[in-house]
C-alpha cells in the first residue's frame, strides 16, 4: 500500500542534502531576487541592531547574515550544505 511507514527519512535527507549541494553555486541568481525582498523587513520585525546576537539557520547564500552584520548584530549562520555555507563566505 506505501503509506508513512515505507517513507524512508535517511534517502530523503540525502537527497535534499544532494540537491542543496548541486544548488549552492546557482542558488542567488535563481532565488536571490526574491529572497533579497525579504530581508531588510524580517531584520526590521526582529529589530536586530548593533549589539544583537542573531543565528541564521538555514542561512544559505548569507543574504540575512552579512545585513544583519551590516547592522552590527553578532551573527552566526549555519546551513546543512556545506556548498551553501561556501557561497555565503565568498559572496559577502
């Protein structure tokens, strides 16, 4: 019948973990438009400023992370692809 119990969660990881990998390198100009919307008003309804301490988890490409450092909020970003995390470091 293939109901919840046959749903194999270590191949699903793999295999959005495997995408994520393969996405990294193209992720901004795919979503990066998109997602730049969002920043500037999620910093503003978390009211980060100077001083704050912010985890951005997923973090993906950075985008939040290095506005949120822009802003002198202490951050650390983190993402389960490490290909993501190596965009982020580059880009910003």
């Amino acid at each position: 019948m293939g109901g919840v119990s046959s749903f194999n969660s270590q191949r699903f990881k793999e295999f959005e973990h495997a995408g994520w990998e393969r996405l990294a390198a193209h992720y901004h100009e795919l979503f990066g438009t998109i997602t730049e919307q969002a920043i500037v008003p999620m910093l503003g309804a978390a009211a980060i400023r100077s001083g704050d301490r912010l985890l951005d988890a997923p973090c993906g490409s950075g985008g939040l992370s290095a506005a949120a450092a822009e802003r002198g909020a202490q951050v650390t970003g983190l993402d389960f692809s490490a290909s993501m995390v190596a965009d982020a470091m580059t880009v910003r």
